[in-house]
C-alpha cells in the first residue's frame, strides 16, 4: 500500500498523514494518534522520499568532524545512540569531515544553502564558540553536545564535568592524597576547561596547593595518557594519585605505573572518567577502575530525540540539559601511602 | 577569489575548473593540471556547493547500518579511514539506520531516486549477497567491504580472512594443541564463513577430527566472548587454546580463563583477529596477545579512494582487492599442557 492508497483509505490529504507520521507539530495530536493507528491496523509503512517530497526536508542532520583521526571510540558510542533515535523517524546523518575551522564554517554554510541536512549537531564546543552565532545567522537548526558561551540561547546536551572531578578529588582527598595529578583534553574545549576549573576549585577547597606541573592535556589515547602520567613519576615530588579524563588515558596511565613498579590502587591510586565502551568495561581491569561515568550514547540518543523536538517547533532554550555524572568506587583507588 | 573570477583569469568555462579541480576522466590531464597549479599559485579554493551545481554531484556516499546499536568500534575505524580519503574532495558520508534488511533495501532504492549520494559502501556482505544485485539494478556505483558471490563483477575491497585461521591453526597446531576452539562471527556474513571453512580445512590438514562443541559465534563483544568461553571450558575435554574474532571477544575470553584460574599462554593459548583499535593494543595486555592483524581504519581509507576512483569512470572489475593478514607472535600463544 502506498500513501496515496492509505491516505485515500483513512479519508485524509497525503499531506496530513506524512505530517502525521513523522510528528511534525501542524498537525493536531488526535488526528497524528488517527493515522498512526491507522497505519498499524492497516499495515501501512510510509515510503520516506515520498515523505520528503510532502513535507519539504531533507531527512537528514548534520555532523562535522575536523579531520577523520579525530573519528574514534567516543563519536561511534555517540553516533550510535544519535542513530537509534533518528533511525525511528528515517531520518538520516551527513557525517561531513574537514580540516580547519574554517572548513566546518564553509561545511555549515553548505548545508543551510543546499538544505541538504534539516539540523546541525555542533559538538566540543570551546568557551564562547564562534560557530554557534554562525549556525544561528544561518537559520540552521542545531542541538550543541557541551555547553558555551553566547548571546541567543541555544540547545544542548551536557555532562557536569566540573561536579565530575569534584566527587573524584572529594574521594582523594577524603583517603589522604594531597598531590593529584589531572590528564586533562584540551582545555580550549568547554568540558576540559571546566574539568580544570572543577580540579582547582576543589583543591583549593580542601586547602591544597595547585602545582602545575602535576597538570598535563591532550587528546584522550593510551599514548598520550602513558606519556603523562611518566613525566609525572619523573618529578622529584611524584603524585600519590590521578586523575584520568578518558578511559584509553587511563589504559596508558595503568601501564606507566605498572612499568614504574608501582602497584595501581596502593602506590597511586586512579581516577577515571568512563563514557562507558562496552568493550573496555573498568569492572574488568586488573585492578578494577574507580571511575566517574556517564554514558556517550545515551547522550547520543538523547540529542536525537531533543532535535527532532526542535524540528517540531520546540524552543532551543526549552531543549538544555546538564546530567549529573555517576561516581563509582573500585580497586584502583585507596588510601595514601606514608 | 569565487569560481567565475577564477574561470575567467585562467580562460576556462567554470564547468571545466570545476570537473579539473575534482579530478573526473572528461578533463584532460595537461588541463587539469594547468587548473591546478593555477588554483595553487592564485589562491583559489573552491567553493564545494557551487562545484556540486556545475558537476551534478551530490558530493555525498551513503553507508547503511542495520541498527545503532551496530554502530561499534569496527564503525568508527572503518568510517575514521574511509573520511580521511574522502575529506581530500570534499566528499560528506550519509549514514543511514535502519531497522531490517527490507529497510535498508529501501534505503538503497531511496538514494538512488533522491540522487542524495554518489555512491554507498556495503559492508559485511552475505555469501551470495541479494543487495549487490539490487545496487547493480539501480545503477547506484557502490563498493563492497568484504566479498560476495554475484552474477556480474563489482568493486571489493576484503581480508584474507581464510589464510588469517590458516595461520592462527598452523601456529597452534605447530605447538601441540589439537583441540581449538573458535569464537566466530555470524557465518550468514562472508567473513564468518571464510574463517570458519579456514578453521575446519585447517584442522582437516593437521588431521585434527572437528568437534562442533568447540565452535560458537556471536556478536564481536566481550560479553559474548566470556559466555561462549566459559562454555568451553565447561566441556568435559575443553579446548587448551581457542582462536577470537576480535579484540573484544578476545578480552571476555581472557576474563572466562582468568576467572576459571587458568593462566593464558600457559594452560589456555589464545589467538586473536586483531582489527587494531589505537586503544586496545594486543601489546599491552597481560599476558601480550598474540594476534592476526589487519586494520581496519586502513581499509576503510583505500575503500574511500576506490570510491573516488569509482566516480571517475574506473571499472569495477579493476577495483578488487583481497589483503593479506599479519600474524604477530606474542605472550598469550605457548605448548600445549601435558
């Protein structure tokens, strides 16, 4: 049956029923709950290009990437969940990648001017990003993963990454640390800027001195989190516990320690934040991973779900949500050594 | 600079820079490189949308997904690869996710009617493969990650998925073992089967009799791997080593033979597929694992390249391509146990 028959059948323009079907907000909710009956009375499945013709849009969001190494574990978990609740909908996602800044702004101008995509995921943005008053002169609809700064309200999904390190040092502090490192991402990114803030407020709260060089960032690998955590057991005051910003970090921190001689969870103890991969599970570590967690693809399912809200109509600063971060205790964290 | 100001200082129709600067076959080489050089010494960068109007290109492939929760570590490799080699043209990836194969048979018939892609990657092929008969019916030029069976000739970029067990057996077999165990994929998709017909030849050459209790598939994750090892180990004469389809299945297997107090490498050998996951390196478990190795982020690069190759009017016949799969000695492969 196509929409034509269906729509013949149930007494309503082709019109009505796409709207119907894929909720758009000009339709009335008992005439939407109607055609949806309807459809699985009837067996009715819509044909989406016949949809897209009927309703003017392209059936996609967009999502750019600057440079295809930076696509890892934690864009699939995301994408993945972004994907289960657009995939309800038909709706697809234009995964665009470039190389600079400047590439993502012309990448966004693109999409507003061939109407390829309906909507705009925009994800690490920095502190007051200047690609979130670009997307909004452009009129493009957009849902932010992270938080900024700027003029107009728009919509996002974020973590409380300042409460994150927070619960994390409170832990340390509470079993005697006083020298905590923190392998941070890059910093000109909201979340590792307020995981930064998060990490010197709370020191300072429990009257400890912030020293610098127990501070490093980069990006979220086993290198990077091996190299660090190195440099910081060559220092002349070594610290006592750390604070890893991704679980790959944490893998190479592990390794850094138990390269050193040094027995993870008695000599240093580790913190790490886990976007929960299923496959790099911190109950499974050798010793398990005291971690503070949230999971990236139920962020990403949820930012599905929030842009096909905006593209019913629903207003950006009514689509905000910060989640709070779970804490939770294992092996690889206890009381500092003498 | 913008592309008529372009066209005009160097005497050419826009349609020429255009087709010049993307490299497609009706342009002559000598005028595509005075574009070129020409574009370079000038300063112009073209502006993608406005290429898209002169080319008739959507300046997009499409990549169907048959549920988010697929969208896994293997995803964010392959698709990391295939944009870096995309990124160079301008070139976005629209992925679709659909529910069933039905679905996503749609998806191909909606992409072709819309014209949204180029071009579509079909990755995780069956043996005889209805849906390359149905991209050949569209005439939608598509790729294949992985091989199939199909009455004419199409582009495919695959593993030696066979000689990788081969490999895997030979080695063990070399050590004593004559009871292996095999944690498979889904053998309806090619790659599956090809590693099981390697798993029961090779066992076959070393005159070693099959036992279908020593074989079990599943998804590639870790908990499958821990459930179907456990299983083995539960057999009244379990496996002394056992062959995982990837890096995750490999760690659930690791976690049964540990939590059964079995020392890996020693009373239970363990070779792995490794697909090289920058986070997951078989080097820096305990013991290291020893592994065939292809990886994956590679292949979906020089698939983005075929792609392009593709578009440019290359056959599909000369874009097939089957590689070769490394075999990596480390800690988790030793003799058989007495």
């Amino acid at each position: 049956m196509n929409l034509k028959e269906f729509a013949n059948l149930i007494g309503l323009s082709q019109t009505t029923v796409s709207r119907a079907m894929s909720g758009y907000p000009e339709v009335k909710a008992e005439t939407r709950a109607r055609v949806l009956e309807a459809a699985e009375r009837l067996g009715y499945r819509p044909n989406i290009s016949a949809q897209r013709l009927a309703t003017g849009r392209a059936g996609a969001i967009g999502i750019v990437f600057q440079g295809g190494g930076r696509f890892g574990p934690h864009s699939s978990e995301f994408m993945g969940g972004l994907s289960t609740s657009l995939q309800k909908d038909g709706i697809d996602i234009l995964v665009s990648t470039v190389e600079t800044l400047e590439d993502e702004e012309a990448a966004y101008r693109g999409f507003a001017a061939s109407k390829r995509v309906d909507a705009v995921i925009l994800h690490t943005p920095g502190c007051a990003d200047p690609r979130i008053a670009l997307l909004q002169s452009l009129d493009l609809p957009f849902i932010v993963h992270g938080r900024s700064e700027a003029a107009k309200p728009f919509a996002y999904l974020d973590i409380d990454n300042f409460g994150a390190i927070e619960t994390a040092i409170q832990h340390l502090a509470d079993h005697g640390h006083r020298r905590i490192s923190l392998i941070n991402g890059d910093t000109s990114s909201t979340y590792a800027h307020d995981r930064d803030n998060g990490y010197r407020a709370t020191l300072q709260a429990h009257g400890i001195a912030m020293d610098p060089a127990l501070i490093g960032q980069g990006e979220f690998t086993d290198e990077t989190g091996f190299r660090l955590m190195q440099s910081f057991l060559a220092l002349p005051a070594p610290p006592t516990a750390v604070i890893a910003g991704s679980m790959m970090s944490a893998l190479g921190a592990m390794r850094a320690i138990r390269v050193a001689g040094l027995r993870l969870g008695q000599d240093v103890s580790l913190v790490a934040h886990d976007d929960v991969f299923p496959y790099l599970s911190p109950e499974n570590l050798v010793p398990s991973v005291t971690t503070t967690q949230s999971p990236i693809r139920a962020a990403g399912e949820r930012i599905g779900e929030m842009t096909l809200r905006l593209l019913q109509g629903e207003l950006p600063e009514t689509l905000q949500e910060v989640w709070e971060v779970d804490f939770v205790r294992r092996g690889s964290t206890g009381p500092a050594p003498n």
